[in-house]
C-alpha cells in the first residue's frame, strides 16, 4: 500500500482553510500570507457585510446570503490560493528530490584504490589521503591506475 504524506497536501491545505481563512496558510508555514488573508476577510466584512447582517448572523437569525457574498468571496480566493501554494511548493520539492538524485548518480566517480573515497582521475593523486595512483599500482596491488596506465 502507498504511503500518503501529509507534508505540503494541498486538499489538506485547502480543507484547513476552508474552516478558517488563513488556516491552509499557517499549515504551509506562510505566516505572512495567512496574516494577509486574515485581514482582507476582516476588511471585506467591515467594509461590505451590513451591519444588520453581522447582527443577525450573532443572534442566530436567518440572513440572506447574498449580504454575505463579499466574505465568501475572499474566503474561497484564500482556499484556492492555499490549493495552488502547497501544489506548486510539492511540485518543486518534487524537483529538487530529483535534481539530488540525478546529482549523486551523475558524480559517480572513481574510487580511491588505498581510502575508497571519491576522487578526480585527471590530479593523478587522491586528494583526501594523497596517495599516488602510481604508487598503489607499483605496490603490487593488481590494479590499473586512474589514468589507464599499468
């Protein structure tokens, strides 16, 4: 079965702030941009919402939902930003895996015959414990040496 990661989801992202406005964004570590929609939900609701409907939606009454239509406005703007923020973060982390990967294959380079650790073939010597290839070719050890020579 195939392990689900919660890191960056963006349904999560989205489900999160569609419970609250700017909830996606504090789930993505974006504080700056959670604080942002926040306050555009606050103004939105201070400068369109009537007052006559922010009293009515406390006391629990009915209220047409049209008066709300600037809330959920920016309410659903912050769910779709939250969707395409963790998409596009998963997307280049995604890369970024990749790019190591193809990396570490791509530097696949010779071995040290006496420390086994990486080295350049074109110094003629490792330069992690400065043995000469020469050398450890004379020493009776078998093997060619980095250059081709024998």
């Amino acid at each position: 079965m195939a392990r689900v990661s919660l890191r960056k989801n963006p349904l999560l992202a989205a489900l999160l702030g569609t419970l609250a406005t700017g909830l996606g964004h504090l789930y993505l570590r974006r504080w700056v941009r959670a604080l942002g929609w926040l306050s555009a939900s606050f103004a939105a609701t201070l400068l369109f919402v009537p007052e006559s409907t922010l009293s009515a939606v406390s006391s629990g009454t009915l209220v047409d939902p049209f008066s709300l239509l600037p809330l959920v406005l920016v309410t659903g703007i912050s769910v779709l930003d939250a969707y395409l923020v963790a998409n596009a973060e998963r997307r280049s982390d995604d890369a970024r895996a990749s790019d190591a990967a193809r990396a570490t294959e791509a530097d696949e380079s010779p071995a040290c015959p006496a420390c086994g650790k990486p080295v350049d073939p074109d110094i003629g010597f490792c330069h992690w414990c400065t043995t000469e290839f020469d050398a450890v070719d004379d020493a009776g050890t078998g093997r060619v040496d980095e250059r081709g020579d024998e």
